[in-house]
C-alpha cells in the first residue's frame, strides 16, 4: 500500500478501495467491461464464498443526452452479461491470450434492478438526473458495507461530485475540488470520495483523493479565433473545449448528370458532380477509366466502376454504417422542430468524436438550416449574406463550433465546383 500511496490521504483510499466487500457497476457495457477486468482480481472477488459479487445498479448509468446513444441501453437481464463477454471476446481477440481470461469470465454479476427497461430512451432533464443522483447516493447510504466500488462513467462522476462536495471538503483541496467539478477523469480513472451521510440520506464528500496514478482531462482555456478566414485544420484548440475548426462540405449527386467519363493520357485530379446526392473523386490513371454514380433505393448512391485496379472495393470497405441499419429516413414531410432535434443530435455526436476537425458531406438544405439555427449573433451580423444563402452543388464551406457555447462563431466559403 505504501507503495502505491505516498500520503495518509492515499494509503486510507487505498486500504479503503481493497477491503471493500460490495461491488456495483453501471449496466452499460462499457462500463460493465471495466468492472469486470478491472474488478477480476480485487481481493472480495477472489476470498468471496458467494457466487455473485459484482452487481448492476441501473442509477449509476451515465446521462442521457440528446442524440446520445452510446448511453442507452440495448440488453435486459443475462443479455448484459453476454453482450459485455461477447464485447470483451472481440477486443481480446487482437491480443496474445487470444481469448478472455478465466478470472474475468468467473467474475458472478447480480442484474438486480436490471431485468426490465431500465434506460432513458430521450434525453434525461437535469431534474430527473439530479434525481437519479439522489437515489443512487441514498442506495449507498442504506447498504450495510463501509467500503463500496462503483464502477460508473465520466460525466456522471463529475456530476456527483459536484452535487455532493460539501465547503469543508472543498476547502480541504480547492485546485482539485474545482479540477474535479470542471474536467473528466481519465479512461479507468479511480477517485476515492469519503461520504458523511445526513438524516435525509444525502451525502456531504467530506475527503477525496485520486487513485493509481488517475489524471484529470484538463479543459484549457478557449484560444482566440484567428482573423484570417483561413481553416488552418491544426487543431491548435485544446481537445476538451472543443472549439475547433468543424469542416463542412457539400457535394452534391443528382439524377441529370450523374455520367462522368475520365480520359486522361497523364495523372491528373478530377470529379464528378450533379445537384442532388453525393460525389464521387479519383485520381486517373495513364489509361482511360469510366465511374459511374447511381442512386440506390432509400437515397444515397452507389459507384460502379469499370477499368483496372481495385478502388471500388478499396472504398467499400472504408464506409461504416453505423446507425443506417435499420429504417433512417422519413416517410413523411418532417417538421420544423422535428429537424431541430435531429440538429442537436448531430451536434452531440460530433461532440463525443475524438477529433478536432471533421469532413461532413451533407446537404444544402440541411447545411443552410444548420447554420441559421446554430450561427452566433454576431456571426448574424458580421456574415449575413453567407449565413442565409444556400449552398451551390459541390460548394465547400468550413465552419469553427464552439461547443462550449453550443454556437458556429465562424463561417468561410471555401471552394466551389
């Protein structure tokens, strides 16, 4: 332990967090993972005579949140156990063990409270997440153990702790107290938090402290934009504020002009275009190649290629999914705030992405909307005419979002066909 602990502070978390004889974990299978790795050694799963010891609490779920679907459930009961060892199979897979190990599959899981809907399937209200929290500390609070591990999500233990942290404690270490009600933990982060409980059940975090080495993902404070209308793409902008260049283009693929031949006799760049769907760019080679770009069932489009080589299939496996599985489109007209919601989803997907700078081939339509919703006031005033025109086929327009302020602070027009 003092090893590992080099203060008091440390060393009473510490022996706290390896004498612990509950376990709970979040259902979601992210964070199921990490219990049941991170958990598969701790010294109650190993010396435990009961077969379960690792058990689901729906409340310690992470936040839904408009468009977040990497925070709703897809399982009830054992299915969430066998999704997370299939999960587990599949990333153990690339590695020397080739298979999850025994200490991990033995780890028994009470599902608890888990057997029916227990997700949010729309985006859960700060009241009902302030509840949430409430439940879930007054769940701890009437458990018989003095030491509990919960297996949780980032933001949900920000929130926690910045609902519970009481002025003692705060003062005790205000850099970290403040870090902690501000910024994310790391990916398999360990915090301890010593809870007083009150007479209505509701805990003050009297002490707190970081465990094996967790640091915070520090948000920096937002550079300046830069004057010049040029999209330097280089990230310059700490990852955590997110306020980066987010690069739009739209190209477009319609039903007239949807044939393109290629001949060169000298490497060249081109494209194709029309004005209603998508795009299709090669480079041509020495010998002549035709591409053709046809619109498939349910919109999109799908190339053809006829010549040497094996780009189409280069391309095909370079295309994801994701969520176009199942029926993704509108039967009907779909309304005005219909689309502002689908907005605001699209808005929190780009904000979980890891990357500062993304390509987003869309629609005029869809573009020009986005933009007068979404564009500052001052953004309003200082580009109105490029705020409220609509795209030409295969213009390429750049926009800076600020998703701290949840505004486009910048618009420049980039290219055009």
């Amino acid at each position: 332990i003092k090893a590992l602990a080099p203060t008091t502070r440390h060393q009473k978390f510490l022996s706290a967090f390896l004498n612990s004889d509950s376990l709970i974990s979040s259902p979601l299978t992210r964070a199921l993972q990490t219990a049941m790795v991170g958990l598969a050694l701790h010294p109650h799963t190993i010396r435990s005579k009961r077969p379960n010891v690792l058990n689901l609490v729906a409340d310690a779920r992470e936040k839904r949140n408009l468009g977040g679907r990497d925070t709703q459930g897809q399982a009830l009961g054992q299915e969430i156990v066998d999704r997370a060892l299939n999960e587990l199979r599949i990333l153990f897979e690339g590695t020397p063990q080739k298979e999850v190990p025994e200490e991990i599959k033995r780890v028994g899981i009470n599902i608890n409270d888990c057997t029916q809907i227990w997700w949010n399937t729309n985006a859960e209200s700060a009241d009902a997440f302030n509840e949430r929290l409430d439940n879930l500390a007054k769940h701890l609070g009437f458990m018989k153990s003095t030491s509990i591990v919960v297996t949780s999500h980032s933001h949900f233990i920000r929130a926690f702790f910045k609902r519970f942290i009481c002025q003692e404690g705060a003062r005790s270490q205000p850099e970290l107290s403040e870090g902690l009600q501000r910024d994310l933990l790391c990916n398999g982060g360990v915090i301890g938090l010593d809870l007083e409980f009150t007479s209505s059940g509701i805990p003050r975090i009297m002490d707190f402290c970081l465990l094996f080495d967790t640091k915070l993902n520090i948000k920096t404070k937002k550079t300046k934009s830069p004057k010049s209308p040029q999209l330097d793409g280089s990230g310059n902008n700490h990852q955590r504020s997110r306020s980066a260049y987010r690069l739009v283009d739209n190209f477009k693929l319609s039903k007239s002009n949807i044939d393109r031949v290629q001949s060169s006799n000298s490497s060249s760049n081109s494209s194709s275009h029309g004005g209603g769907g998508g795009t299709t760019s090669n480079r041509s080679s020495s010998s002549s190649q035709y591409y053709r770009a046809e619109h498939g069932k349910g919109g999109g489009a799908k190339i053809k290629r006829k010549g040497k080589g094996d780009w189409e299939a280069w391309l095909l496996n370079k295309i994801d999914v994701n969520d176009c599985t199942d029926k993704w489109w509108d039967t009907s007209k779909e309304s005005s705030q219909a689309l502002s919601m689908r907005m605001a989803e699209f808005v929190n997907i780009v904000h979980y992405r890891p990357e500062t700078s993304l390509v987003v081939v869309g629609h005029s339509a869809f573009f020009r909307q986005f933009v007068q919703n979404y564009a500052s006031s001052k953004l309003k005033r200082r580009k109105h005419d490029l705020v409220m025109s609509k795209l030409a086929n295969c213009e390429m327009r750049g926009i800076k979002f600020c998703l701290e302020r949840n505004e486009i602070v910048d618009v420049v027009a980039i290219a055009k066909a």
